[in-house]
C-alpha cells in the first residue's frame, strides 16, 4: 500500500481534519517507583536506549521549578469538564496545559535517577498520526518506533485507544500518537469516544501526519488540506520513505529535553498490550460484525517466580450468539484464539505465560458511556 503522509500544523488539522461535514518486536518492561511511592512499568528498546547526553546541563533547580508549576496546572485542569472546551478555546491552551505533555514530564526522583542532562540542540515534542480507518496510520508508527506496538490487521477501524510510541536518538525524541480512524458516522457511543480522542491528539501535537492511500481517490474532507508543508509518498509496509519522514519531523519538532527517558519505546502498562494482542487475534479469525462487538479486559496477572506468567482475559461481547460463535463447536474455536495469543504474548514478553479466555456477554456496551470510561476510552488508558 503507497501512502501519503501530509505534515500540517495542529491548529490546521483541528479546523479542517477534525471537523466533518456530519458534526453529529518484543519490548521489556522497567518497573518504577516515585518519591510518592506510586509504582508503573515502562517499556525499554529492544537494545535499550543511551542515556549518555551532552554535558551542557540545564539547571536541576529550574527543572524542578517547571515540574512542580505543571502539576499544579494538572490539578487545576482535571477540575473542567473537557467537554467544555470548544475548538477555538483549545487552541489558546499553553503548552504545559495539555494533559498529555504534563503526565510525561520526569519527576524529581527520575530526575535524580538519571542524572538529567540534555544537549542544548535536542528536539522533542508530539506527533498525531491521523488519517481515516485502513490506510495503514498504525504500520507506519510501528516502522518509525521500530517495533510492533500497535495492533495491525487488513479491516478497518483496528485501533480503538491512542497508541503512544517513542522514537529515541541521541539527539532527539518523537512521541507519536496512533489514533484511531477518522469516522463521520458514528453508530455507537464508542465511536464518538473514539473520534474525542483523535481529537484530543492532534490538540496535544507539534505536528500532524495525514495519511492518505494515493491508491483510492481521496473524499471531499482531503480537499481542505490546501496548506500542507510537505507530501511524502511513503509505503509503510516495506518501509520505503519512513527516513523522509522522520526527518521532515524532526525539522518541525521543538528543542528542548526529551519527555520520558531514552529507553523506553511506551509507557502503556503491559496489560494493555497483552489485551490489545488478543483482540489483534480476533480481528483475524472472525469475520462481520464479531470483532467490533468485542471488548477485551484482562482480569489477572500474576508473576510467579518458579511457574508461567498466569494471565486470566476476558472478552465482553453484546449478544449470546456472539459469545457462542466466539466460543465455537466444543470450544475449538475459542481454544484456536488462546494458543495463537499466548505465542505472541509469550513473544512480546519474552517470557513463557498461561492465557485462560472466558467470554462473558453484556449487552449493549459499546453505548454504556460508564462501562466505556472503565475500559479506558474516556481519555487516559487505565492501568488493569
């Protein structure tokens, strides 16, 4: 598949792209504890990355300044409903108030951690990978991270969650932002969940790639993109062009420090990921209507230390026949999804697990807004 990635400005993506015409490959993880005693894992590179900047060092003290003034804007943000946000307001919204950016920033205790040290021509900052469903958004963050974060499959509307992958080099930090698809008809409040999100990402970037599939003709909503900086033909795929655009990031990005530390490719929890395998594995085995009914949630994981991982996932569905094709004849079906989960599971962690699937059935989710926020749509992705 050729693409197109076309760089514009946020401000641009959010007056044309976002609004429509209808308005209606393993990664390891690295466990952390801050001076709150909060605990999360990170995900370090393959390789791991360095951590040996230049030597030119920004005051500790100032840093620490930006770190405790942001988290203030944090706590007073949390307190509005974003909803309330309009899209004209949400541009006048200062870098350090967006959410994303403050939920990144090295705390004190990393600060020490990693004695922080950053080269004066750094660059760092955000990047929205949009484009509408199928074009190939989640092969082309994969080919730039350089790893299999996001989940791939040939049918539409894959990605559900805002991916974040980090793209680490010596003198640079891109964190991208997977997203899903961009869809006018929503049928179901999940997919105006989804579309807040999108929204939410290009809102949050330093610059914005639109993907386009040069091999259909583009729909009317391509035709506002009349001021774009630069089109890339790219194909994703075999990864022609990916240094193309890499490097037209790069000259758009900021300078400044990175935001997470050079070793880390996400800082999604392993969860995630383990769900997002699974439902992969779904996407590929059934057909119509099953996969898009199908929220997967892993309940249990358990390390212990002289046996297999011990993984317990769930997958809602709407309806009883769902669950019935899901789980197939004598459970062949069902059996077929776990093995071909658990081996790319085990693949990712690279570590031996046991996956036990049940299928459960409640009706209606995807218009459930309280069940939705649960799974983590209502914004940041929860830690299960």
């Amino acid at each position: 598949m050729e693409l197109l990635a076309l760089h514009i400005s946020p401000t641009l993506a959010r007056e044309c792209f976002l609004t429509a015409s209808n308005n209606n490959s393993c990664v390891f993880p690295r466990y952390v504890r801050n001076r709150h005693g909060k605990s999360r894992f990170r995900f370090q590179a393959r390789k791991g990355g360095s951590r040996s900047w230049n030597p030119n060092k920004i005051s500790r003290l100032d840093l620490i300044q930006q770190v405790l003034e942001r988290n203030n804007l944090i706590e007073d943000s949390q307190e509005e409903d974003e909803d309330e946000i309009s899209g004209d307001d949400s541009s006048f919204l200062s870098l350090s108030e967006k959410p994303d950016r403050n939920m990144a920033l090295l705390d004190e205790y990393e600060l020490e951690e990693l004695d922080f040290t950053s080269p004066t021509n750094h660059r760092s900052g955000y990047v929205a990978v949009l484009g509408k469903p199928n074009v190939g958004k989640s092969t082309l963050a994969n080919q730039m991270i350089g790893q299999k974060l996001s989940i791939v499959t040939d049918k539409p509307q894959t990605t559900r969650h805002r991916v974040l992958g980090i793209c680490s080099g010596p003198e640079y930090q891109m964190i991208l932002y997977d997203t899903p698809g961009v869809i006018e008809k929503k049928m179901h409040k999940l997919d105006s969940m989804m579309m807040k999100n999108v929204r939410s990402a290009a809102l949050n970037a330093d610059c914005v790639l639109v993907i386009v599939d040069a091999c259909k003709v583009p729909e009317n909503w391509y035709e506002k993109f009349t001021d774009v900086d630069e089109v890339i033909p790219v194909s994703a795929k075999y990864g022609h062009g990916v240094d193309d655009i890499k490097d037209w990031i790069l000259s758009k990005l900021p300078t400044g420090p990175p935001y997470y530390p050079k070793d880390i490719v996400s800082e999604h929890p392993e969860r995630f990921f383990v769900a997002e395998i699974v439902r992969e594995k779904i996407f590929m085995q059934y057909r119509n209507e099953v996969p898009y009914a199908c929220q997967v949630n892993v309940v249990s994981y358990k390390t212990r230390p002289n046996a297999k991982e011990f993984i317990q996932v769930e997958i809602v569905v709407e309806k009883d026949s769902q669950k019935i094709i899901l789980i197939g004849k004598g459970g062949k079906a069902l059996k077929t999804l776990a093995t071909a989960a658990r081996l790319d599971i085990e693949d990712f962690l690279q570590k031996k697990v046991f996956l036990e699937v049940e299928v459960k059935v409640k009706e209606n989710w995807r218009q459930d807004e309280g069940l939705l926020r649960y799974y983590g749509y209502g914004g940041q992705i929860r830690a299960l």
